[in-house]
C-alpha cells in the first residue's frame, strides 16, 4: 500500500513543482511591437511602445563580436529590422524570421565581396533537444540566429506579431 502510494504520488509532486516555477516565470503581458537584443549581454527584451514586457536570455552565433558581414561568419547581425514570417514546422521548435540582410547589409557584403547570408531567425531548439532547457546558452551555437528554449519560444510567438520591429545591438 505504501509503495502505491509513493508511486501515485510522485506525479502529483513534479507537477506541482513544474507549477510553481511556471508561476513565478511569467508570460509577458501583452503584444510586443519591438523587439530589442543586447548582444554583448546576451538578452531579447519584448517592448510594448515605451514599456517592457520581458526580458530573455539568448544564445547567438559564436563569433558574437561585431556585426554579420557573410554568409558563414557565424556572427548574428546588428541594426534595424523586422519579423517578416514565421514557421510552426521550424527544424527548431518554432521559428521566427528576421528580414536580415537589409540594404546596408548588402553593400557591406558586396564591399567584401561575399554573399551577406540570410535566414536569420529567432528560435527555440533544435527538434528533439528541448530537454536541454536553459542549459543551451551555456555556449553561442547558432549559425548567426538568436536562440531561446522552446517554452520561451512559445511565449514570444503568441507576443509578438508580423511585422514588429527587431533591433539588434552590440
């Protein structure tokens, strides 16, 4: 009879537990018309107008100083964008697509004589590796996109619309 009753129990206890810090890392409040990343401290935060509604931590490319120039630098682009897309079939959870590269994006590229890249995107993890949790920012391991987990990634999708704003800072 005990060993049942440990064995229903135990459910009952993780979940309770997964409750409580769900409780206390909450969703943000709002629909974000900006989004704003902080490279050098490795942060997205959503904005409503003036007022921010969230702030994450994020794992970028690993060559996380100075701005994208080509395609295969492994550096996440810097200036002013916009969310132009989104896939729910994401390799990465779900996906949100930044319109890099931009005008100046290109001639800097074609200065250097190199393709700028493309399909930045702001996502979760990789299919399969949700487990990993907030453990993948421990390393930038993108190819230049701008990682978060795969609840995180939830909680921005239903944040943020087409068309919102990205800047993307040093």
């Amino acid at each position: 009879m005990r060993i049942r009753w440990k064995l229903l129990t135990l459910p009952v206890l993780l979940g309770a537990c997964a409750s409580l810090l769900a409780a206390s890392d909450k969703p943000p409040a709002g629909i974000a018309d900006k989004i704003v990343i902080h490279k050098s401290k490795h942060e997205l935060e959503l904005y409503a107008g003036a007022k921010l509604l969230k702030t994450y931590k994020v794992a970028l490319g690993p060559a996380v100083v100075g701005a994208k120039s080509c395609e295969g630098d492994g550096k996440t682009p810097e200036g002013i964008y916009r969310i132009v897309g989104r896939n729910p079939k994401s390799a990465f959870h779900k996906s949100l697509r930044v319109s890099y590269p931009n005008e100046q994006d290109r001639l800097r590229a074609a200065k250097m004589g190199c393709s700028p890249g493309g399909d930045i995107m702001i996502h979760g993890l990789p299919n399969g590796y949700g487990f990993i949790g907030a453990g993948h920012r421990a390393k930038d391991w993108t190819a230049g996109c701008i990682a978060v987990t795969d609840a995180e990634i939830e909680e921005i999708w239903l944040s943020v619309p087409n068309g919102a704003i990205v800047e993307i800072k040093a």
